[in-house]
C-alpha cells in the first residue's frame, strides 16, 4: 500500500486483518513510528486495535521504504493524496512520484492498482511512467479499485461495501483482484479501468447533489414554511430515492467531496462538457455558508464584537478531520463580520487550531460549557452526539443570551424552545 494516509492505512490495516502481508509505505518517519507502535496517527474509531493486533502479528509492515515493500508484493495499491490544484484539477504529482518508485522496485509481475482518487485516464498514464522507468523488461498489469469507505465508519464500509469495484484490462488482474476481495461483501463490477475511475467520481458527485439538493429545498421550506425533515423522510422512503445523505445543514464538506467534484468539473470542461448541474451543486453548497451567517445575523443583529459558541469543527460527527469543514469557513466568515469565537470540537480542536493558526479572534476551549460562557448566540455546526446531550438548561445560564443557531438539525425544536431558547435551524419552521 503505497500511501498510509486515511484510506491507505484503512485499507492496508483491513487487509493485513483479513490475513494478508501488508506493507504500508509512507515517506514521513514520524507517522510511521507511530503505526509501528500500533497505534493510528488519526482518529477513526475501532482502527487503533485492528493496527496493533495486525502490526503483533506481524501481518501489517510499516516502513518509508519502496525497495522493502514492493518487491515482495503480488498487488501493489497507489493510494496516496490528490489534492485541488488551484483551478480545480486534481494534482496527481503523489501518483505520479509513486509511479516511479515503485517501477524502479519492480522485480516480477505485478497488479499495480489505483486506489486514489484520480481521473479518468490516470491509470494509462501511470502505466507509461512505469514502462519508462522499469529497470528491465518487467511485465505488469494496471487495474484501478476505488474506494467508498467513509470516515467515521471506515471499518464498517470497508468489510461490507455495497459494492467492490474493479478495474482491470487482463483476465490475470481480474482474477488476482477478486480472489483479494474475496472476504468483502457486496457485489462485484468488474469493468474497464476508465469506467472503474469514473464511478468513483460520479458516485461522490452524485451525493453532493444529493444533499444540495436538499439544502435547496430547505432554502424553500424555509420561504413557505414547510419542515425539510419530514420532506426528506417523506421523499426518501421512496426506495427509488432513498433516505441517505437527505440531511438539510451547513452542506458537505471533508477530504473528498469539494475536491472530487471540483475535479469532476475540471474533467468534463476538458473534454468539452460544460457539467452545468455539478457547477450548481457546488454553488449552492458555498451559498449555505454565507445563508448560516445570515441566519444568526437575523438572529443576534450585526456581529461586532459579539461572541459566538461554535460547537463542532470537525467537517463531520465521528472524526478528527476538518478539511474543507463547513464549520472553518464559517468561523472565517463571521470573524470577518467583528464576532470573536469561543470553538469546541470533541475529536477536532487540536487540528482547527492548526488550520486555523494564522487567524486571530478564536479561542478554543476545553468542554462545550466553557465555550458558551458569556457568548450572544451558540452555533452548532458538526452534529455531534454529545451536543445533543448538554445540559442545555446550564447552557442558558452562562450565555448571555439564550439564541441557539443549529447549521445540521441536531436538536428538537420543541424541546429546546421548551427550556426557554430562541432557536433557529435549517429549513424548519
Ligand atoms: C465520502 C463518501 O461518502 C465515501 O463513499 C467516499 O469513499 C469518501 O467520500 C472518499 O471519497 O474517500 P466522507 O467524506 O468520509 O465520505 O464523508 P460523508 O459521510 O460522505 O460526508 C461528507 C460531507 O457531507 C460531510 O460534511 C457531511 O456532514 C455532509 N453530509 C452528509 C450532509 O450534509 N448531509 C448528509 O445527508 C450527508
């Protein structure tokens, strides 16, 4: 597994557990030190123990070396970071320097297989990097699996996938693949590799659409005074539709999404598409940033100098990450307006507070209650679970004002009201 990030470690751990040797190579001592002692550099609940028992028993091989991990291997795995370039495409530099390395450690045939996300054609050039690379005259084959794991519950989807999905272009990788993935449910597509890329794509873009669609249809609940969680129930039970990822709130933020569908743009307008839907989706997701302001400004007046409690950094519940959150940019937004923020996240403080180093005007507290001491409105915007579960009463008594702005639907509006808030949430009267 070359790349022992979120889905590379993920993967290499799954794997290693299912009884396989696995080497996760990264090129960062520090991480790897870290896995070696068996534990996991990021937080993703239950991966810790599948790290140590696999690293015990010596299925799971961390190392920063190619020339000890490719050579032993029948499949190799690309999965390392494709980060937004500027202007939207992916940057596959990781990938190609991959490539390269792992062609000047090729010692027989192999399945080299893309993991990352990347687009369509990627594979073909990775081959032509390999082929002018090899050492000697190496036959291999390239195939292209993508991942669906989510973070949060990575473990979950990656041992019970609703599909697994392989690209491959001989019988040989095909069958190395699925023997591989065998212990995985779900069921198989086994296609061509450029089809393989783009169902990744297509599938993330596709749950962005999903819930902008919604947002969208919040905006308007909000206008005619309809609720959009009985909407989104009411739609979804239509098993055509489906109830997942129907959450009106802040919009969708994360590694993945913002990056796979700027890609997707990118891709589409390159080959003469302009992707008009994808260009919406995205656009209303940023236009749910700035309508969350809005909302606490109609909420609390003009926010100089006011201070506001957000609850939740993190760009979801049940995780550390907070890149591309919804939360940061809104913090960046009202901090631009005058507010001072008082920030808490369960899991994700430390990595705001890095995110965040340049910015003044945030402190980041230690529990929820001492965010919300003497702040003018709270704002919660990651719907963590124990948020929920304050004690909202002594909630009351330490702001200043008793306004509660919630950007993902968390609470029950009656029984907040009920403890004497004003409460104002997305797309319910
Ligand atoms: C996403 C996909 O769901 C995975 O299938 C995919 O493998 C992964 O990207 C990837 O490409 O690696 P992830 O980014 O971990 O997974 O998180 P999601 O659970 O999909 O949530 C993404 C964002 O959408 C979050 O900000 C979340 O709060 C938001 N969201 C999700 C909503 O606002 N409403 C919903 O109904 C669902």
């Amino acid at each position: 597994m070359i790349g022992a990030g979120y889905v590379g470690l993920t993967s290499a751990a799954i794997l290693a557990d299912l009884g396989n040797t696995v080497w996760a190579v990264r090129k960062d001592i520090e991480t790897i030190e870290i896995i070696k002692r068996g534990e996991a550099p990021f937080y993703e609940p239950g991966l810790a123990e599948i790290i140590k028992r696999n690293i015990e028993a010596g299925r799971l091989i961390p190392t920063i070396e190619y020339k000890e991990a490719v050579p032993p291997a029948e499949v190799v795995f690309i999965c390392v970071g494709t980060p937004s370039l500027p202007n939207g495409e992916a940057d596959l530099s990781q990938v190609f320097a991959a490539a390269e390395e792992i062609a000047q450690n090729l010692n027989g045939y192999k399945v080299i297989v893309d993991k990352s996300t990347v687009p369509v054609g990627t594979a073909e050039k990775v081959k032509e990097i390999i082929r002018k690379n090899l050492p000697e005259n190496i036959s291999f084959d390239m195939a292209s699996c993508p991942e669906f794991l989510r973070e949060g519950q990575a473990i979950s989807d990656m041992l019970n996938p609703d599909r697994v999905v392989i690209g491959a272009e001989t019988e040989r990788a095909k069958s190395l693949l699925l023997k591989l993935h065998e212990p995985l449910s779900g069921e198989r597509v086994v296609t061509d590799i450029k089809t393989a890329e783009l169902i990744k794509y297509a599938s993330n873009a596709f749950l962005a659409t999903k819930i902008s669609f919604i947002n969208e249809v919040a905006r308007l609940c909000e206008t005619v005074e309809a609720d959009v969680e009985d909407v989104a129930r009411g739609m979804g039970l239509d098993k055509r539709i489906g109830r997942s990822f129907l959450k009106a709130g802040v919009g969708w933020g994360g590694s993945c999404f913002p990056k796979d569908t700027r890609a997707l743009c990118f891709i589409a307008n390159d080959s003469g598409h302009t992707f008009p839907l994808l260009k919406a989706v995205i656009e209303v997701n940023n236009e749910q940033r700035r309508r969350f302001v809005q909302k606490l400004k109609a909420a609390i007046g003009p926010l100089q100098d006011k201070i506001i409690t957000v609850l939740g950094l993190a760009f979801k519940a049940n995780t550390d990450d907070v890149r591309e959150s919804a939360s940061l940019e809104i913090i960046k937004l009202l901090l631009s307006e005058g507010a001072k923020i008082q920030a808490f996240d369960p899991m994700a403080g430390k990595n705001a507070q890095m995110a965040l180093k340049e910015v003044s005007g945030v402190v980041f507290c230690q529990d929820a209650m001492s965010a919300c001491q003497d702040a003018h409105a709270v704002a919660i915007l990651t719907e963590w679970e124990e948020f929920k579960n304050l004690d909202w009463p002594v909630v009351k008594k330490v702001l200043k004002q008793p306004i509660v702005v919630d950007g993902r639907n968390l609470l029950d509006p009656e029984s907040i009201r009920a403890k004497g808030f004003l409460y104002f949430s997305i797309g319910r009267p």
